[in-house]
C-alpha cells in the first residue's frame, strides 16, 4: 500500500500561484509514475500532469506553460507548481500515484480556490 499526503492547496487571487505537495509512504519502491488529478463542482476528474522522470512528463492542454510538475525521489514527494491561476482551475486536487504493479492510490485531496 501508498499513503498520499497533500498540503498547499488555499485561496489565491487571479495571476497568482501556489504550491502543492505530496509525500508518499509505505510501499513506495513500488512507485511508477506520480501525477496530479483536479475535480470541479459537477464535473469529471481529469488528469492535470504527470510525471515518470524530469524528462518525462505530461500536461493537460489547459495548464501547459502554467504548471511545472517535479518529483523529489529523495523525499519521495511530487510537486505541482501552479502559476497565472485562473478562475477555471479552481477545484479540488488529488494527487495519484500508478505502481509497477499496476495499482493506484490516491490523495485525499486539497482545495484550491482561484478568485477573481
């Protein structure tokens, strides 16, 4: 099993930006690929950037050029730095974690609220 904790998600005005994180334990040898998902009020979760290595990531079409998604392999913590926020990615954020094994886990989830 992976335990996901979450932090950084709150409030921020238009064009500002947040940080959120998300530390692993447990089973974390078994970690594949990291990623963030978001879930807005009535509608489906989607996938906002992923992250296997530096050299291998994935954006949704929304947030490219806004979002930069790290991993800290160290720390065993994934990073998703939010910049130019818009009243649009105001949601809730869950990180997800896919292992080797074919496995997913979940954060619990972290508001982000986006004010204009």
């Amino acid at each position: 099993q992976v335990q996901l904790v979450e932090s950084g998600g709150g409030l921020v005005q238009v064009g500002g930006s947040l940080r959120l994180s998300c530390a692993a334990s447990g089973s974390i040898f078994s970690i594949n690929v990291m990623g963030w998902y978001r879930q807005a009020p009535g509608k489906q979760r989607e996938l906002v950037a992923a992250i296997l290595s530096e050299s291998s990531t994935n954006y949704a079409d929304s947030v490219k050029g806004r979002f930069t998604i790290s991993r800290d392999k160290v720390k065993n913590t994934v990073y998703l730095q939010m910049n130019s926020l818009k009243p649009e990615d105001t949601a809730v954020y869950y990180c997800n974690v896919a292992t080797r094994y074919g496995a997913f886990h979940w954060g619990q989830g972290t508001q982000v609220t986006v004010s204009s």
